[in-house]
C-alpha cells in the first residue's frame, strides 16, 4: 500500500505502521514492526479488553459498583465516573459528564484485581495478551497509559477486534456503541466535542471535529490515540484497521499529519 510510506514524512524519529483488514489479514506494513515504542493512552484499549474478559467470566459485571461512590465498571470504561484526569478526585456525579480519566483507569484494574483475586497485571496478560500471542507487550506502568508493543502485536489485536476469540460477538458489539449517550466533554489534544461519544474503552468516531482519524473515517469508526504519538482505528464499514506507533509526543504535528493519512489509506483500498 503506497499510502502507508507517507508515514516517511512524519516529523518523528521513528515510526511503523500497519494495516488489517476484516478477515485478519495484513494489508501491508511499513517501518520495524517488531520496534517496542510506549503506547500511552492505547493501553486502555487493551485494559478495556481484559475488562471485558472479566465480564464473560463472570468476575465482574458492567454495573458492578467501582470507583467513586456510585460509579459501575461500566462509568469507568466509558469515562463517565466523574474523576479528575490524572488525579484520583471526584469532579462531577457518575453519568453526568464524560470527563476523559487515565486515574478511572486505574480505579478499573483496581476492581477487576479485587473481585478476580488476581493481580492486574497478570489478568491482563493471562486473559489479553498471551491468548493473542501478543509477546512483546507489557504492561510496565499505568493501566490507562503504561503498556509498551509493537505493530505485530498490534496486529493480532486489531484481528481480535473483528472476529473475537476471547469474548462473545454481542459483548464487542456492545463495547463499540454509544455509553451514556449525549455527553459532552473534551476529547484530549482535539477539544470540546458535542458530543463526546465513547463506548466501553473505545473512542467512537461518529461527527467530531476535529477529530485524528480521517474526513472520509464512517461514523462507526472506533480505537483510541495516544499521547506517545500512538493509534489504533478499526472501521466497519471500510472492513479495515489502521495502527501506527511513534516515539514522538502527540501535538500538532499529529493533528495535521494523522487525517490525511488515514484518507490516504481508505483511498489506498
């Protein structure tokens, strides 16, 4: 695909990308794909994941209480419990705004350790990562933001995200709508957003804008960025996956390079 070399011109040390298409299949691929970069915010996406794991073995349910006082699993995953950012403090009721956490993250791997007996980090790679042959990932930090991949890992992820193995088609397809819908809230690095969809743990594309995927990304495209320089996009009706990983900081380099990237690689298809 000619349009992943664009990613040469990229104002970044280093970067590697990769596409996916519905059934599993590598498109193509440009950069190391086996380079380790730090995923930040990505990692929710696989936090999330064993998440949901959790709830098809039954350890937790969407609306087990956890986090603040009357937040469910479900408000931490859809970042509507109401903590601050990167703090461990209450700003707002449960479902009342989507005030986007990496400590409800936290809070999230806290319960699902609680009410699994296992440690988090254990879970994640029992439950996630080694069912998918995900080798060179770890989680070295932070549930919301501390895991370090690579593309090939990456890949068998997105694969997961189209056909999955690990949970039921109904619990993915509920993952991937609305939670809590009509919220607005700030979308980091891009704004306040009206609304500020996200599901259980992925961000859902639907009108925002700005927005890093593409102009010509459907609606139902859903992933999440992160601030390493990072994203993971699968769109349903395009039948395709995008992830790219960088080790250069998200800003606006990112802001002008990432949409007519992921355009490109629609058109590529």
């Amino acid at each position: 695909m000619d349009s992943l070399r664009l990613i040469e011109q990229w104002p970044v040390p280093h970067a590697a990308t990769a596409v996916v298409g519905a059934d599993g299949a590598v498109r193509g691929t440009h950069g190391d794909t086996a380079r380790v970069f730090p995923l930040a915010s990505v990692t929710k996406l696989l936090t999330a994941y064993a998440a949901l794991v959790a709830v098809e073995e039954g350890a937790v349910e969407l609306d087990t209480p956890a986090g603040p006082e009357g937040a469910t699993i479900r408000h931490l995953l859809a970042h509507t419990a109401g903590l601050a950012f990167d703090q461990h403090k209450v700003q707002a009721p449960p479902g009342q705004r989507r005030l986007y956490s990496s400590s409800g993250y936290e809070q999230l791997a806290d319960a699902l350790a609680e009410h699994s007996g296992i440690p988090f980090g254990e879970y994640l790679t029992e439950g996630v990562l080694t069912p998918l042959g995900m080798t060179s990932t770890a989680l070295t930090g932070s549930p919301g933001a501390g895991a370090e991949s690579t593309v090939d890992d990456l890949i068998r992820f997105a694969a997961e995200l189209f056909e999955p193995k690990l949970i039921a088609r109904s619990t993915l397809d509920e993952a991937t709508q609305v939670q809590f819908p009509g919220l607005n809230g700030v979308l980091p690095g891009l704004g306040h957003q009206k609304p500020n969809d996200w599901g259980l743990g992925f961000e859902i594309r639907d009108g925002k804008s700005p927005h890093w995927t593409g102009a010509t990304s459907s609606p139902r495209t859903f992933g999440h960025f992160g601030q390493s320089g990072t994203f993971l996009w699968l769109d349903p009706d395009a039948g395709v996956a995008c992830l790219a990983l960088t080790d250069r900081d998200f800003g606006p380099w990112a802001v002008e390079a990432w949409p007519p990237f992921t355009d490109a690689v629609l058109a590529d298809l």
